[in-house]
C-alpha cells in the first residue's frame, strides 16, 4: 500500500555546527554507550513526525537551533526542516543540503491546519488523512494522525519495557484512539460507519430541544385544519362519497354530452345540406336567367328572318312587266327573285328551326323552375330543422354546464379533503415522533468488545508473532494468544507483562515486528518502518546497567542465543526499514549488509564517533 516512509538521514543543524546520521540499509543499527544521544535521535525523529516538543539533551543541543530529515515517501525523495520549539514544518522536493525556494513544496504545520497551511499528517498520510477513528465507547471521530501511529512505529526505551500494551502503553485517555489504530492497521477497515453515541448530558439536551420542536409542528399543523373534529377515517368515507357522487355525475354528462354530439353531428350534416342547396339553386337561378336571355334572341332571330320573308314575298309580286324603277327586262328581274326566294325559303326553314329550339329552351326552363321550386321548399325545410337542432343544443347546453360547475366544486371538495388526510397523517408522524422522544432513554454507550478487531485479522496477526518468536529461536513452544483485557499477547499461557524488564523488550519488538509483517503480507497500510530503543535490554550488564540485575526470566533468555537471531531476522526480512539502538555488541556474522554507527562516548579514540552530536 502506499504512503510508506524510508527515513535516509538525519541533521542537526546550528550557525556554526552540523552533525548527520545516515540510514543506508533496511537495518540500521546506532550502537554505544550511555549518554551519547542515542535517545535522542529517537526523539529527534519523533519530533520530526510531529511531537510536539523535542525531548532535549541539554547542553549538546544548544549548539543547534533546527533538524532536517531526508525521507523517501511513495519512493519520492523529500527534505523535512522544523526548527527547535516550532510548529512550523517546511517540505522540499528532493535531498538538498541548504533550502532554496526552487525545490520548495510546500509548508506544513503542527496541530489545527489554516487555510493554507496543513497539518504535517496531511504530508505524510496523504489521502489516509480521511480515515476515521473512534476516540472513545462513545464512537466520537477523530482523523488518523502521524501522532497516532508514532506508537506503531516509534518504542522509546521507556515504552519498550514497559508494562503496558505495546499499543496502548501511555496516556490512559488515548487508550481508546489507539485499540482503534491498531485495529485499523489489522483489518483496513476504520470506524466511519460507526454510529457516533450522544452522551447524556448533550442527549438530555437535545431531547429538550427536539420535544420543543416536535410539539410546535405538531400544533402548527393543527391550525391548518379545516375540519378539526373529524378523524382520518371519517375523511376517507366522505372522499369515498364524494368519489361515488362525481363518477355518477359524470356519467349523466357523458350520457348527455353523447347526445348532445349527435344533435351536433346532424347540424353539421343539414347545415351541410343546406349551403349545397343554396348553391345548387344560385347556379339553376343563374341557369334560367341565362336561357331568358337565349329566349330573347331567339325571338330577336325569328323576327329578323320574318323580315326577310316578307321582304321576298312584296318583291315577288308583278315581276312579269319591266321594272319601273329600275327599267330591267323581266327575264332579268326573275333571275334576282329567284336568288330572294331562295333566301327567303332559307329564312323560313331557319325560324322552323329557331321554333324547335325555342320549345326545347321553354321545356328545360320549365324544369329547372320546378327543380328550383322543390329545392327553395327542401331548403326551407333544412333551415327549419336547422333552427330546431339549435334550439336543442342551446336548450342541452345549460344544462351540461350545470353538472359540470356542480363536478368542479365536488372535486374542489374533494382536494381539501385530501389535503386535510395528508395533514393528518403528517401530524399523526410528527405525534408518534414527539412521543416517542417523549420515552426516549440515554443510549448506552458502546462496550470494548465492539471495536476489536475481527478474529480472523487476530488469529492472522497471532500466527505472524509466533512465526517470529520461532524464527529468533525464542524459548517454549510460542504458542500465541491475544488478550483483549489488555491489549496484549499471552505466550504460551504467560501474559507478556508478566515478565522481566528484558523479556518484556523483546517481545514489544515482536509485537512491532509482527504488525509490520501482517500489514505487508496482507497489502494493508502501515508507516513501513519501526524504530526500536534497547530491545535487547536482557542481554544488558548488570553491573553497568541502569536496571541492575537480571531477573530470573531475563538470566534464562540471557542464556539463549535470542539477541542474536533477532538481529539475524531483521537483516535477512526486508519487509521495512528497523533502525535498533542498543548497547551490546554486535556479532561479527551480522555486520555484512547492515549499517552500523557506534558512539564510544568519553572513550572515543581519533578517527571514532563520540555522540550524535
């Protein structure tokens, strides 16, 4: 997973001194005397990871005024500076030895992020910074914090022989926060699906305040009523009546809305009728003023050839003697009368003609004036009818309209009605609501049981320890257990705090080593590095010790060869990075591939490092 760290120096830097410690391998072991500033390196790159305060080493310190730490995080070369007693982190791209703004990537800040300036967890954790974790039974939220994990992969000499859980040792109200880190660590899986408990006092206030709201609702809603003094029940018969009484009115003006579309129906089709025969009759109208007009000519063309006739006939008469006028002969003159008589016997046949034509025009005006006749009588009708249909729709009208004004405010009714349920229904909510507050009792917090982690992650976490404790060749049959009282491992049936001082560190270090190991074998999150101080505290002098003489647990793993395969473990498992500090020897065998800095203190010959600083 990533946002795992690899820490690649440390400096300490002063106007006029500098002093660095490097980390080039996954095992670095920082090996001396008392009093050379082992412990505080430890605190130093604690303080780096965001403690607070800088647990210092007066006078060694005063020579400096800030640390630097170059790191690898996702494989990305970073330089951290923070200043002594400053909350105040800055972050450069790169290793550099001196900042400049070119490789600046951004500032970063101890406790409560600004509006441009993150917290330091939000650097190191990156997206992480969203995980939730319960602080307390209460399930009470806090984001996971660099500060969190410090206990995962930072054990101080103190801690590593302590009693105490090697995850909850400390700060009693933070024991809480970090079951739930480890339990985060083990499984992947945070607390932000659990519901947060309200505690009682802020529960007794919210029910206040809730019982307050709840019974103003329900009393505005009551004032909306229009009918107060009927129930649900009664509001749903009368909505059912009323249903009954608009269908059947409905029904009626279909009923009457279908007759009155035929009446309709048949008004159009004599109405129809009606301009078809008015048209019809303007055309024979047209039709008989037309043959008129034909008549006159006609007796205009008979009388014109009459003229002729008669015209011919005067000529006719004495045309035997010579013509007096002219002075023809009557040889001549019969010539040109027979040319008249053939004219006028042309005239005579053409009136014959005429005449025929004239009874025939007469024939067919005579019809077209009883076709007129007949279809102005037939369309006297249609109109007739026409006036009785209208009268029927004007009559039906009214009537529709009534039964339709009556539907509306049926309807109107109706939808107050429904209104009124909806209401009611809504106070009858806001009621069982206001009662159930009403009874409502504290919750009760949730018990320890409910956020350890799932036994499989557990057993998982178990079986990696005791893989451990077999592979550093530690004594028994490292049968492993966990007891959730206290947060710690039993092995084999022997609770680990009931040990040596000694044998305590050891096995803190396991559990360490151990959850490292699950969470890369299971390609869950973790740091990716631990840092251990005095680990192997069992193989101490007892006569140069601080914690004296060796207890009966501690003499008997003393006697092992324990330290030696732990070493031995952590050189050929590089599954993160272990930085150690101790004080014993190291084995010659182990000294191939891991990096060593020995501080021999006041003895420190030419050419040898006496402290960190």
């Amino acid at each position: 997973m990533n946002n795992s760290i690899f820490i690649k120096q440390i400096l300490f830097l002063g106007d006029k001194k500098k002093a660095s410690i490097s980390f080039n391998n996954h095992l670095h072991i920082i090996h001396g005397a008392s009093n050379t500033g082992k412990s505080l390196l430890i605190n130093a790159i604690d303080y780096m990871f965001g403690s607070e305060k800088l647990k210092e080493a007066k006078p060694e310190i005063d020579d400096y005024s800030e640390i630097a730490m170059k790191l690898y995080l996702n494989k990305k070369p970073y330089t951290v500076y923070r200043k002594l007693s400053c909350n105040n982190f800055e972050v450069y791209n790169g290793f550099i030895d001196s900042k400049n703004e070119e490789h600046f990537y951004s500032l970063f800040k101890h406790g409560k992020a600004t509006l441009t300036v993150k917290n330091i967890s939000d650097f190191y954790l990156g997206e992480l910074k969203h995980v939730e974790i319960s602080s307390n039974l209460y399930a009470e939220k806090c984001s996971l914090s660099i500060r969190l994990l410090s206990r995962v992969f930072i054990s101080s000499e103190e801690r590593i022989i302590s009693s105490d859980s090697p995850i909850v040792a400390g700060d009693t109200s933070e024991d809480s926060k970090n079951k739930n880190v480890f339990k985060f660590l083990l499984t992947g899986k945070d607390d932000s699906k659990t519901k947060t408990i309200t505690r009682e006092n802020e529960f007794k206030s919210e029910k206040k305040g809730k019982l307050e709201t709840l019974a103003d609702v329900v009393n505005t809603l009551k004032f909306d009523l229009n009918y107060p003094n009927e129930s649900i029940e009664e509001l749903k018969e009368r909505k059912a009546r009323l249903n009954l009484t608009i269908e059947n009115l409905k029904s009626s003006m279909d009923l009457m809305n279908e007759s009155i579309s035929e009446t309709i129906k048949r008004k159009k089709e004599v109405a129809t009728e009606s301009i078809y025969l008015d048209e019809k009759n303007n055309n024979t109208k047209s039709n008989i003023i037309n043959f008129e007009t034909l008549e006159k000519i006609y007796i205009s063309d008979i009388e014109r050839l009459s003229s002729q006739e008669e015209a011919a006939f005067l000529l006719s008469i004495g045309h035997n003697a010579q013509c007096k006028y002219c002075g023809k002969s009557p040889e001549k003159t019969c010539k040109d009368l027979i040319d008249i008589e053939q004219v006028a016997d042309a005239s005579k046949v053409e009136i014959i003609k005429i005449r025929n034509k004239m009874s025939e025009l007469n024939e067919i005006r005579t019809k077209l004036k009883n076709q007129l006749e007949n279809s102005i009588i037939k369309s006297k009708i249609l109109i007739s009818e026409m006036n009785l249909l209208d009268n029927e729709i004007k009559k039906r009208t009214p009537e529709i309209k009534i039964i339709n004004d009556e539907i509306s405010k049926l309807k109107s009714e109706k939808n107050t009605i429904e209104t009124e349920i909806s209401l009611l229904e809504r106070i009858n909510i806001f009621r069982k609501k206001l009662q159930e507050t009403e009874v409502s009792s504290v919750p009760k917090k949730y018990s320890s049981p409910d956020f350890q982690p799932e036994k499989n992650a557990i057993e998982s976490f178990c079986k990696t320890y005791k893989n451990i404790l077999h592979d550093i060749n530690f004594p028994g049959e490292n049968e492993v257990s966990f007891d959730f009282k206290n947060y710690d491992v039993i092995i084999d049936g022997k609770a680990r705090n009931s040990n040596g001082k000694g044998v305590r560190a050891i096995l803190h270090s396991v559990f360490k080593i151990a959850l490292l190991q699950h969470c890369k074998e299971n390609n869950l999150y973790h740091p990716g590095f631990v840092i251990l101080d005095s680990p192997l505290v069992t193989y101490r002098d007892p006569l140069k010790s601080k914690y004296g003489n060796l207890t009966h647990d501690e003499q008997e793993l003393a006697n092992t060869k324990v330290s030696y395969h732990f070493l031995k473990y952590l050189k050929n498992n590089n599954i993160g990075q272990f930085v150690i500090v101790e004080n014993i020897d190291i084995p010659q065998s182990l000294l191939s591939n891991i990096s060593i800095d020995t501080f021999y203190g006041k003895n420190a010959e030419y050419g040898q490092r006496a402290g960190l600083l």
